[in-house]
C-alpha cells in the first residue's frame, strides 16, 4: 500500500494541510498500518453506514499494564476474568505497541494519533500539549458527543493539555487514586444525565498497576508474592463493575468499549525495574481489546502489529461524527482503507527517550 499523500500526515486524526510535516518521509513512512487495523477501520464504517445513531465510545486506559499479564494474552496464572470476557466476546489485538512508555506521553500520542516527535509531549510533567493539535475529544466533542474524562492520577491534570474537548474534566485526585473510586466518578456522572439521550464519549483512565504495588484487600492477600499482578486483578474488578452498567443501561446507541494499556512495566527486565528508560516488549506491549456486541465480530484475534495511535482514527470511524470534524474523519478513513491490500506490518520501530 503506498502512504497517503501528506494531507493525512503523520498518523493524525485529521487531514488538515500541516507545514510541520509537509514532506517529511519519515513521517510519511509512519502512516503504514497495520493489515488488521485497516481491516477493523472499514468494517467500522460500513457498519455505522447502515445504523442511524452513532455509538456511545467508553475508552478505558489501563497504566502500566503488560499484556502477557492478563489471561486473555496467554497468562494462567492471571485473574482477569472481566478482561478475558471481553476479549472473548470482541476484538483482541495481540501485538499492541505503545507510542512511548511513560503515561502523558502515552496518552497524548493515543488521543492525537501522533508519535511525540510530532506532537511534542516527551516525558511527564515537562510538557503540555499544543492547543492548535487536535485530539479524539476534540473530534467528538464537535461532533455533538457529550464528553467525560475522569483521570486517576496527577501526571494526567488538565495543565498538561488532554482538557480540550472534554465537558467534564475530573483530575481532582492528588497524586493519585484508586481505580473504584474513579469508577464511581464515573458512574454518577452517568446517572446524572440519563435523560440526555446524546452520545457520550468516557475516558476512564486506571492507574492502580503503576508502583509501588500495593493492591487493596482480598488482592492484596491473594497476591502476596505478586503484588503486580494483584493491582491488574483489581482493576479487571473495577472495569468488569464498569462494563456490567453498560450492559444493563444500553439501549440505542449502544456503546463501543476499547480498552488499552498505555506502556508496560519492566519488572526487573534488562535491569530496569519499572518503566520509562527502554523500548523492550515489556514495556511497550499492551493489551488492546475492541468490544461493541452484535458489530464486531466476537472472539476475533488480530496477530499482526498494531501501534495505540491507531486506536483514534479507529474510533472516529466508528462514530463518524457529523459536521467539519465528520468530513475529516470519513477522509482520513478513505486514506487509511484505500484501495489495495496492505501487507501485515512485521516490524515496528521506537525510538526514546525524551531528549530525542
């Protein structure tokens, strides 16, 4: 598949002329995705070509959170039913990439669909996100979403620049908070507007995995001698009681969940105990799980690399949101699919850390 021309550059949302990428090959390089997403995108838009409202769009991003710990991804000794239960009901993608392993940098890339050489964003706390990029909130914010964020940690307050787009920005949380209570955020926030029959867009981000490693009671006597993997059970609790209203609550438009991790966590590998300093798999593969019943095709594995700041674009074509935003959506999507087949990408290139 030959890379769309630089109208669609960079892996951005949208396709506005851009002097800061115009031309640059490597940025053109970077828009090759991979078989499988472009697959996902087309059949996102034939199927919002055939309904009439456009889906509400619950995106759950999971911190510091390795795939190979969750049991739809091959671990047995995991405790993530809730997780395994939408993977098995969804769309599983099971070579995930991170755009960078720290969290703002991570989260800007997966809203913007750019890698931070473009969008700026290379460490926490040092950065904010220009105002003239836009995000997936902007995107459906102006397409008529109703618009909730509800962060569970500092490193994500509104200074940083992910606010834009969002009606409800909810980052009063200290240095951090535990992930049930985020998701009770969440749920008032849903019980106050069940009259308003717009779409919603909900990003709940969980920050629970990241050290130090101290889950709560019984995960916090059951996993003893794996305290990681105790938080990662916790929060498959939280986001299983998140999943569970929407199942009760859905109507028409139903609700499309993705849930992604943003980086990894070394766990002692290649002498790193944490994150933030290397690119190895284990901490830049994430789980990337797409659940919308009845729309996607149940228990589909995808084994070809996907990269997170594919996940954007993925979602807008699902929503296809009306007006300027929608144009640029639909011809972003049209770049995306094309005309060809394109191959399975094989290999995926990183390049870290933030003094790049």
């Amino acid at each position: 598949m030959s890379p769309p021309s630089t109208t669609c550059c960079a892996g951005r949302i949208f396709p506005p002329s851009c002097r800061r990428c115009r031309g640059g090959r490597a940025i053109r390089r970077a828009w090759g995705i991979a078989t499988a997403v472009l697959a996902l995108i087309a059949i996102l838009v034939a199927l919002r070509a055939n309904r009439g409202a456009p889906p509400n769009v619950l995106l759950v991003t999971l911190d510091t959170t390795r795939a190979d710990h969750i049991g739809a991804y091959g671990d047995r000794r995991a405790q993530t039913p809730h997780l395994d239960r939408l993977a098995a009901e969804g769309v599983t993608f099971e070579r995930a990439i991170t755009a960078a392993p720290l969290t703002l940098p991570a989260h800007v890339s997966l809203f913007t669909g750019l890698y931070p050489f473009a969008h700026g964003v290379r460490n926490n706390g040092n950065f904010a996100l220009s105002e003239g990029i836009p995000t997936l909130a902007t995107a459906l914010h102006a397409g008529g979403y109703r618009t909730a964020a509800f962060v569970s940690a500092f490193v994500l307050d509104r200074r940083y620049g992910l606010a834009r787009g969002f009606d409800r920005y909810d980052d009063g949380v200290g240095l951090e908070r535990r992930g049930d209570r985020t998701a009770a955020a969440v749920d008032s926030w849903l019980s106050e507007r069940s009259q308003d029959h717009r779409p919603y867009f909900i990003w709940m981000h969980l920050y629970d995995p990241h050290d130090p490693y101290d889950p709560p009671p019984p995960f916090r006597e059951a996993f003893a001698d794996l305290p990681y993997d105790g938080e990662i059970a916790f929060d498959d609790r939280v986001v299983g009681a998140l999943i569970d209203r929407v199942r009760r609550s859905d109507s028409d438009p139903s609700t499309l969940v993705a849930v992604v991790g943003d980086h990894g966590e070394s766990l002692g590998e290649h002498g790193e105990a944490t994150h933030g300093m290397f690119v190895y798999e284990s901490d830049v593969r994430v789980p990337m799980i797409l659940w919308w019943p009845g729309r996607l095709p149940a228990g589909r594995r995808v084994p070809a690399l996907v990269r997170s700041i594919d996940l954007a674009p993925t979602l807008l074509a699902a929503a296809v949101c009306r007006g300027s935003p929608a144009r640029r959506a639909r011809a972003c999507c049209r770049s995306l699919t094309g005309n060809g087949t394109a191959r399975a990408r094989r290999t995926a290139k990183r390049t870290f850390p933030a003094c790049t």
